[in-house]
C-alpha cells in the first residue's frame, strides 16, 4: 500500500522514544530503521549519549544506503539522581544498591527537554512512537496535537492475560501465591498463580493497593489513551489475541514483527545492541564462536541466555553449570556483564576446572552475545531462555525450540504462550518469579536442581520425542519471515501505520 498521492509529498517525521534498557531500545530501534526504510519518512530516536553509541555505526550504514534516520542525544541527568557518570542504561544501573527508582527518576526529568526539542523539530514531528511506560508523553503529544503511538514490548496474549486478572479481580479471592487459578474469559485454558504474575497484575489484597492501583491505573489510563499501539508480534502468531487488542483502539493495533529480522546484513546482526563503541567491530573472538558453531553438528547445540537485565544467584549459576555438563551436549552460555554474582561463579569455576574441562564442547560468552546471530545459525538446535518477549519472538522467526525459564515481569505469561499454546516449548516449571538479581523478594534462593536442568535439555532436545516442537517452531519461522516480506501482514501493517499517521489530522476533524 502506497501513501495517498496527496500526503506523499508532506515528509512524515517520526520521533521515536525507547526506554533505555536493552529489551525495549533494540526492538524500537528496529522499527525506528523499518520505517525510515519506507518512502517519505523521517525518523528521530531520543535518547542519550552513552545509547546513542550503541546504535550509531547501525544509523551511519542506514543514512549510507538513503535512509532519513538519526539521534537526538539529550544529556541524561545521572549525577542529579546520584547514579555514576554515564549510567544511562538500565543494565549499567549497579545491582543490589537499590538505584533502580532513581534511573527511573532520571528518566522522568528528561520531560522538559524532549517536550523542548520536540517543539524545535524540523520538520515538525508528525507523531510520538513511544514507549508504553513513558506516561508523560501522553501531554507533549497532546501539546502538539500529533498522534502518541504506543510501543508494546511485548505480545498481544501477555498484554490481555494481565488485563483480564487485574479486571476481573480474580486475584482477591485466590487465597495463597501458589495456588492455580484459571486466567478469566480467553480463548485458551491458561493456568497461573499469583507469584507468577504480580509484577503485571493488580492484586486487591497487597497491604497499600490504594497508591499501587493508582500508579496501575494511570499506566493503564495512558495506554488506553493512545492512538494507537505497535506490537512486537505478528497476525498470524496469535490472531486471537490481535483481534482482541485491535478492539481496544478501533483497530488502530499494528503488529509489525518480529522487528529482529530487518537486521538481514551480517554486520547488523553480529552488533545489535552490543554495549560499547569498543564491542562495534566483529572481532576475532565472535568470528571464533562462528567458527566453533560451524563445527557442530545441525540442531545439536543448546544456546543459554536470561536476557540483558537479570542475575542468577551464585548458586544457581553452579546448578545450572552443572546441568550443562551433565546434559553433554555442546552449549554456548551468556554469562552477561561482571558483577559480584559473577564474580563468586567464576572462583567456583576456576576452582572446580568447568570451563577448562568443557573446553570444545561448552563455551562460555562474558558480557553481550550476538543473539540474533547465534540463534541463526543451523547447529544450535534449542534455547534456555527467560522469556523476555524478543527473545522468545526471536527464537520463533529463527525455528528454535525453547526450554522455558521465566523470572519475572510478563515472562510467565509469554512461557504459556510458547509452550501450552504454540506448542514449541518445555518448562521448567518455575512457580515463582523473583527479583532482578535472581533473589526471592524475602532473601531465598529459588534454585533449579542441575537433574531438572538436564532433564529438560534431553527432552527438549530428544529428536522422537522434539519432532513435533521444531516442526511447528520452524513451521511458524517461515510465516515470520513471510510476515515481514513484501505483501506480508507485518509489511502491509506498517504500511498502514505510516498512513494512519499521514492521515490523523483528517480523521481527528
Ligand atoms: N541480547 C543480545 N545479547 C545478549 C543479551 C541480550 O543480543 O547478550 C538481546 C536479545 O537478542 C533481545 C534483548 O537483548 O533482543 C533482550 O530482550 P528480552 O525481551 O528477551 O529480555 P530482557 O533483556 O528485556 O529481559
């Protein structure tokens, strides 16, 4: 669908703005860089310096090949809140010191200052994509009288499972958190208890609900205030679940992914969203894991990663090494960025010899892992993930089973999806979800034993018993790719988004 002859010689200029936390920059940045790929768009990302970074050698090769794209990089008020110099991401904020209300807070003052560059844009801004969870958008589109479009980071099912426990109240009459209780009025027949879900529902019982329903409403409130919503998902994925988030909006829900696979050039893969300018070359230790992947056999190797944000426990990282092992199969595990958590894993390492020991068939990948990449690549055969939503999306759009380890916010929602609904995954059958640093909230560990590890890799892996799993994963692989091809659904939504935009004026009258 092209734009109307008419609009198409106005300039649409998006302005995109992501939280800064991996799991929301990387998939806005790649709706940022699918619509300056379309005909008459200007996009701008906000962000700040240190993010910019990140992403600037990406924006460079797009303005190379004609794409209208940039950053505006507004100064990130750390020291105002008392964060260190250039703790602009929510995975530089330091684990255990409780600085994460205060990233937030510095989120928050930069209010004024994209309501100000917003106001100087040139051309003017013609719409906000915005990250849900910045509320205060809401007023500066307003403001300019431009559409607010809000960004879902996660899937269309995970968005109505959280809705329809907080509406229905069901939780007030659910009498402990481990109790299992039927998420109201869906489709499906989903099972989940109160420990799995309280980071996304509204629970009438918790000791001030006054205060903790008014920060939901509001959220809620803003949500539902948007134009409309983009979602990191695709028609045919979960088109009842689409069908009931469009009714929210009168339509007005875009379902453009999976975003991930507009990185088709090896470059694009190889550095999404590495952290730093030193990380934006492909050096020779990434060329050696490719290397090392060729040599595997196909479907044989098990990918290993909780996303960017959460920790492990020390222990759990011994368990969880030495279900690998035991499972003795070739592995490749994040470890993700050092940290005292790492710290003590890798003293348990040196001393106990288990990275020496798997040398060849286990290797182990410290700070950020080319996930895009290694889940491309056809020896890796199963992915131990947490559920964050792109991971999860980016294993489907590359035919990955998973072997499903959710720790918190939406993720037990999205392992429902991937394993009772879809069909492409095994549990591991956690009950309850826990902080950022792999904590229980009162100070326990929750721990899965290495034989449950191992246990669920044989079955995962099992080539009778996983036939039918990879077959429907690399079954809904391709209508991914054919999703975001020309004529596919994402494609023609994204279309449609671009001319809803152009549009908005003329519907508002
Ligand atoms: N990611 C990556 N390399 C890493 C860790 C994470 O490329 O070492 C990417 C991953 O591909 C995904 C995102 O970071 O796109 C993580 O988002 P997700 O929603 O899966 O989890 P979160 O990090 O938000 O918990």
């Amino acid at each position: 669908m092209a734009i109307a002859a008419n609009q198409s010689r106005r300039q649409l200029h998006f302005i995109v703005f992501p939280v800064m936390a991996p799991g929301h920059m990387l998939p806005m940045i790649d709706v940022a860089r699918m619509l300056a790929r379309c005909d008459g768009v200007m996009v701008t990302i906000i962000t700040t310096p240190v993010n910019a970074n990140r992403f600037r050698s990406m924006l460079d090769r797009d303005r190379e090949c004609g794409f209208n794209i940039g950053a505006l990089e507004l100064r990130f008020p750390c020291k105002e809140v008392g964060l260190p110099e250039g703790c602009e991401n929510a995975d530089l904020v330091p684990k255990g010191k409780n600085l994460e209300m205060n990233f937030l807070a510095a989120v928050g003052m930069l209010r004024p200052h994209v309501e100000a560059a917003m106001k100087r844009c040139e051309p003017p801004a013609s719409c906000i994509v915005s990250d849900m969870l910045l509320i205060w958008t809401a007023e500066i589109a307003e403001g300019l009288n431009i559409p607010r479009i809000v960004f879902n980071g996660s899937c269309c099912f995970s968005y109505w499972c959280s809705n329809k426990i907080t509406d229905s109240e069901i939780l007030g009459g659910v009498k402990s958190d481990t109790e299992m209780f039927t998420v109201p009025d869906l489709p499906h027949k989903i099972q989940v208890c109160k420990a799995q879900v309280k980071g996304v529902t509204f629970d009438p019982n918790i000791l001030n609900p006054d205060l903790a329903k008014l920060v939901a409403e509001k959220l809620r409130q803003s949500i539902n205030a948007a134009y409309g919503a983009i979602v990191n998902s695709f028609d045919e994925l979960e088109p009842d679940y689409v069908k009931e988030y469009k009714k929210m909006y009168g339509g007005r829900v875009w379902c453009v992914g999976p975003v991930s696979l507009c990185n088709q050039e090896y470059e694009d893969q190889a550095l999404r969203g590495a952290t730093s300018a030193a990380e934006k070359k492909i050096d020779e230790q990434q060329e050696r894991l490719m290397k090392w992947l060729d040599l595997q056999e196909a479907g044989s190797t098990i990918y290993v990663s909780l996303g960017s944000l959460a920790r492990l426990t020390p222990r759990q990282m011994t368990e969880l090494a030495v279900g690998l092992e035991s499972s003795k199969r070739p592995f490749i595990w994040v470890l993700g960025k050092k940290d005292m958590h790492l710290d003590a894993f890798e003293d348990w390492n040196v001393s106990t010899g288990f990275e020496e020991r798997n040398k060849g068939r286990g290797v182990l990948i410290r700070e950020w892992a080319p996930q895009v990449l290694i889940l491309s690549h056809p020896s890796v055969g199963g992915f131990l993930t947490h559920c964050g939503w792109n991971s999860t999306l980016e294993a489907i759009s590359l035919g990955v089973p998973m072997l499903t380890w959710p720790l918190f916010a939406e993720q037990f929602l999205n392992e429902k999806l991937v394993v009772e609904v879809l069909g492409i995954g095994v549990s591991l059958g956690l009950k309850v979800s826990v902080n950022w640093d792999g904590s229980e909230d009162k100070g326990n560990i929750v721990v899965v034993k290495s034989e449950e590890i191992k246990e669920g890799i044989d079955k995962l892996m099992d080539k009778e018993a996983g036939k039918e799993r990879r077959r429907k994963v690399k079954e809904l692989g391709e209508k991914a790719k054919k999703a975001v091809q020309k004529g596919g659904s994402s494609q023609c939504n994204l279309m449609a988004l671009i001319q809803a935009v152009a549009t908005f004026g003329a519907t508002k009258l």
